[in-house]
C-alpha cells in the first residue's frame, strides 16, 4: 500500500472495526500513524504500564501486551507503506510512545 488515500482507508477500517479499543490517525507531514487507545483498552494499558513501573509485570501482562498493543502496531504497520511509523500513545500523556513501529520491526516497546 502506498498512496495516502489507501493508507486512509485502511486506517477508517481499521477504526471501524476496533471503535472501543484505539483510533488510528494518520500524520501525512510527519508519515506517523498515531494510535490513541479508548475506553476499556487505555484503562487496562494503563494499568499494564503501572505495573511495570512497580515491577509487578507478570507473564500475563506482558503476553496481552505483546498480542494487543505491540501486534496491533505490528499488523498496522506490516498492512502499511514501510516509510510510515506506526505510534500507540500512551493512555495517560499523549506526548508520550509506549510502543513504536516501522517496517514490520519493533522500535520501542516500553514493555521490553
């Protein structure tokens, strides 16, 4: 996929199809697709983070991590242009990238 226009639809059904887990938007100047997480999603992101930063990050947390946040940025990713970064913000500071992606490869992964 290449054009910007298929990139937007891919991210509208992607949006479509995961209403109350994340909305993708895509940052054309800075070729960004930014992923908030909503509802449920963000809480339960956000209670994955705390308990890292408690260093209570047991093999379940990191297991839904891996297969919620860092493969939906994977599968996002690899469904996109290679040049396009592929950033889920953390819940809580939407200035901050918990997980971060390009080319199909892993970046950062604050889980890691």
């Amino acid at each position: 996929m290449g054009t910007i226009t298929k990139i937007n639809k891919y991210l509208q059904e992607f949006n479509d199809s995961n209403k109350h887990f994340a909305k993708a938007t895509l940052d054309e100047k800075n070729n960004i697709v930014n992923i908030e997480l909503v509802e449920q999603a963000a809480s339960d992101v956000s209670g994955m983070i705390y308990a890292k930063s408690e260093g209570k990050a047991n093999e379940n947390i990191r297991d839904l991590w891996e297969r919620e946040v860092t493969g939906t940025a994977l599968t996002i990713s690899k469904n996109i242009n290679n040049d396009i970064t592929v950033k889920i913000l953390q819940p809580t500071d939407k200035s901050k990238t918990i997980v971060e992606v390009k080319g199909g490869k892993v970046i950062k992964d604050i889980m890691k």
